[in-house]
C-alpha cells in the first residue's frame, strides 16, 4: 500500500507550484528570460573583412597612384624631346603602373592586416587594443618578410606603434 506522510505531501505540493511558477514566468519556454547571442555578421568573418579591407585598400592605392604617377613621367630623360602625343602616351603608361603598383601594395597590406586582427580577435575571444598591436606586429613583420630580420623587426615595431595610435585615435585613450 502507498502512504504518504503529511511533510512529504507538502513537498510535493511545493514542488508543483514552483513548477507552475516558472511556466508562468518564462510563459512555457525556459530560455525566454535569457538574452539571445548577437548573430554573426559577414564582417566578423576573417577572410570576408580582408577581402573588403583588400578592396578598400586597393581602391585608395588606385587614388594616390592617380595623383602621384601622374608626373613621373616628366622626369625621363627623353621627355622634352618627344611629341606631344608620345608624352601624353608615356605619362598614362606610368600613371598606370603607379597605380597598379600602389593598389597591389594597399590592398595586400589591408587584407593582411584586417585578416590577422579578425583571426586574432576570434582567438583571444576579446575585442580590444591588443589586438591591433598583436594584429600590427604580424602584419609589419610579414610585409618586410623579404628584408631580412632586422627590418622585420622595425617594421613590426613600427606598424605595432602605429596601429596602437589609430586605434587610440578611434577609440580614446581610456580603453
């Protein structure tokens, strides 16, 4: 036979009220007080930052090669002495190559450089300055990779100053 005792009756009571308290509370759902997570947006994706950083940079190299090969040509030896039409032929030429030259220089340091910061945020599960500066020190050592270790060294160092001075610029110095 079952028997039940007076206390363990009220516990059991106890029990389904509390159960029917927290149905009322989260309205059947017990996630529903919680917050949801933030979705992920294309940008916080590694390679789809550094692909637009890559463009973005590439498009500012395009500009200054604009403005700064324009008068390259000028400076050639054989410049006066050519026609008009072959000075304007080998200014574009060079204006060309400038620009090609400054996009590919741009755009590789900016997918470079936005990639290893997303990769390194995404590692350290933090988004603050250090990881501009980790981000900096990379990305200045893998750009003067061919130079040897001293220059990557510097170059790292440099690009490790600067990219702490822009993020102190963009965010204050109170972080």
């Amino acid at each position: 036979m079952y028997r039940h005792t007076l206390k363990e009756t009220l516990t059991d009571f106890e029990q389904v009220q509390r159960d029917v308290n927290k149905v009322y509370e989260y309205g059947m759902f017990p996630n529903a007080g919680q917050k949801k997570p933030n979705p992920i947006t294309p940008l916080e994706i590694p390679l789809v930052k550094g692909f637009v950083a890559g463009v973005m940079g590439g498009g500012l190299g395009m500009l200054l090669g604009l403005f700064l090969s324009s008068n390259q040509a000028a400076i050639h030896p054989l410049y006066p002495k050519l026609t008009s039409k072959q000075q304007f032929r080998v200014m574009l030429a060079e204006t060309k190559n400038g620009m090609w030259l400054r996009a590919k220089s741009f755009g590789g340091f900016g997918l470079v450089y936005a990639t290893t910061e997303c990769l390194i945020e995404r590692y350290r599960a933090k988004a603050d300055m250090k990881n501009a500066i980790y981000a900096g020190v990379l990305t200045g050592g893998l750009v003067a990779a061919r130079s040897g270790p001293l220059a990557m060294g510097l170059s790292a160092a440099g690009m490790a100053a600067f990219s702490l001075g822009i993020e102190w610029w963009q965010h204050g110095f109170h972080k």
